[in-house]
C-alpha cells in the first residue's frame, strides 16, 4: 500500500511533466523533465515551496531531437562519488 506523505508543486519552476525524482543528499533531489528533456536539481523542504538550485541539463543532444516530441529522459541516476548523472 502506498501512503502521500508529502508533495510539493513544481510548476512555477518550469518543470512541466516531470518523471522521476532521485534523493542527492540532505533535501537535494534530481528530477527529470520529458520534454524539453532536462535534469534538473532541486531543494524541497516542508512547508517551503520547491527551490530550483541547478539545470544540469536541457534538451537532447542534435542526433535526437528529430525523434519525437515524446522522446526525453524517463528517469535519472545520481553517483555521488562521481558527481555524474
């Protein structure tokens, strides 16, 4: 069973259909946006609207952006020791 504890809207930070959310540390998170294809790192603490902090990245490289209009990131890894996506 699955139980809401807590969400936080993420509109106001351009942040249209996102996808997956990763836990960087502390109240870090990386989210994933479809389309345009972005990775985004945010802040989110209770009570307190979402922060952007980052764009790591957005939109796809040239060989992909012809592929669709649905084509874009469906989830996101983080590597800390490596500080790579």
């Amino acid at each position: 069973m699955n139980t809401l504890i807590y969400s936080w809207e993420v509109a106001h930070l351009g942040i249209r259909d996102p996808e997956s959310i990763t836990w960087m540390g502390s109240r870090r998170f990386t989210t994933t946006d479809e389309n345009p294809a972005s990775i985004y790192v945010i802040e989110l603490q209770r009570g307190r609207p979402a922060v952007m902090v980052n764009v790591v990245m957005s939109g796809l490289p040239a060989p992909y952006r012809r592929a669709s209009e649905n084509l874009g990131f469906e989830g996101v890894a983080y590597v800390p020791a490596d500080e790579a996506y």
